[in-house]
C-alpha cells in the first residue's frame, strides 16, 4: 500500500522525508521563540540551536528572520484543522446522501457505458466528473502527509480507489445500503491501513461508541 511510485533499489522510508523534518522543525522553534521572547529577541542563532540545525539550513528557506517569522506564524495557524479522517468523512456524507436520495446510478452507469465506447468523451467524463472530486480528496491527503498524520510515502492514487470504489460499487449495483454508516466504515477501514496506530485504534474507538449508543444515535463525528 505504500510507496509513491516504480520501486527503486534502496527501499521506501516511511514518514516525512529528512529535509521536510528540519523545515518543521526550523517552523516550530521559530513559533516558539517569537511568541516567548517576540520579533526583536529572535535571532537565525537562537532558532538554529532550538531546531538542532545549522543556520545555513535555515537560510536555505528564508533569507531573513521576519520571513522565517511570517511562515512560522502562517504554519501555526494553518495547522488548526480537523485530523484527515473528520475532514475525509465531511467530503464523503453529504456527497453519498445526495447520491443515494434520488436515481443518481441510473445515469452514471449510462455515462460510464458511453465512455467505454467513446474514447473523447471518456476524457471529458474523467476531467470534468472524476478528477475534480479526487483533487478535493487529494488534497485532504496531502495536508495530512504535511502534518505528519500518514505516511509521507503513501500511494494517494491507490487510497482514493480505496474510498471511492466501494461507493460507486454499491451506487451502481445497489446490492447494501449506501448511508452514513457505510461511509464511515469505507473511511476507517481505509485509513486503519495507511494511519499509524495510534490514530487508527481511534477510529476504531469511535465505532464501538457508536455501536454502543445504538442505531439511533447520531455519529459521533
């Protein structure tokens, strides 16, 4: 499941590559730093010794310390957002409640049918009907490889078929309810294999609370 593309002779390492570790580092310290003793106190000296780097890394990045300063504060903020699994589940719902309210497989088993045949139109359905719902995915996935919650060498292509399949499987064949139920198990099931213990087990914690609170329960997420 892992690995982000041919295979190589020296094998794939798992989690953020060394470069992108300084440069969080170097972010963080510099947070740090600027918020005990503010923008004046602050030297590349000082940020370097706090983030276990040399000041020739940091000055790879950023020429000055209120440059340094401005992403330290940018990455400070950005990184208040929900973990990958709340925002994956907030992309899926609304998506499959809509898709399950009305006769949404009839059509696009007859577009799929027609793309099949029409190699032009195969192109406009993928570029103007699949691609812009995985780049909303893909991107979920790689603000959670940035914040170090999957695995930096993740196949995201390979995870996208994970979520998206099973729900097209059940729109088009319609064989199992598809609802909210079913999306959160897609969801954990996927994630279980590509998130690190820790953040796994607590999607498994969330369904035995929702299995505990019984059907008519609202989620928990």
């Amino acid at each position: 499941m892992h690995g982000n593309g041919d295979e190589t002779a020296e094998p794939s390492r798992r989690g953020r590559p060394r470069s992108e570790k300084a440069r969080v580092a170097i972010l963080e310290a510099a947070a740090e730093l600027l918020l005990a003793r503010g923008l004046s106190a602050v030297s590349m000296d000082a940020v370097a010794e706090r983030a276990g780097v040399s000041k020739a890394t940091i000055y790879r990045w950023w020429p000055t310390k209120e440059t340094l300063a401005l992403d330290a504060l940018y990455n400070e903020w950005a990184a208040v957002q929900p973990p990958a699994r709340d925002t994956v589940l907030s992309l899926l719902r609304p998506w499959v409640r809509l898709a399950a309210s009305r006769p949404y497989g009839r059509v696009i088993a007859a577009l799929v049918t027609e793309a099949q045949t029409d190699p032009a139109f195969a192109a406009e359905y993928r570029a103007r009907f699949v691609e812009p719902r995985r780049d909303q995915a893909r991107a979920v996935f790689r603000r959670a490889i940035e914040r170090g919650e999957i695995p930096a060498d993740i196949k995201i292509e390979v995870a996208l078929d994970l979520l998206y399949g099973p729900i097209y499987h059940r729109l088009l064949h319609g064989h199992a309810p598809l609802n909210d139920r079913f999306v959160r198990d897609i969801v954990d099931t996927a994630l279980g294999g590509i998130m690190p213990a820790p953040a796994a087990a607590a999607g498994s914690a969330d369904r035995g609370r929702e299995a505990a609170a019984g059907p008519g329960s609202p989620p928990s997420r």
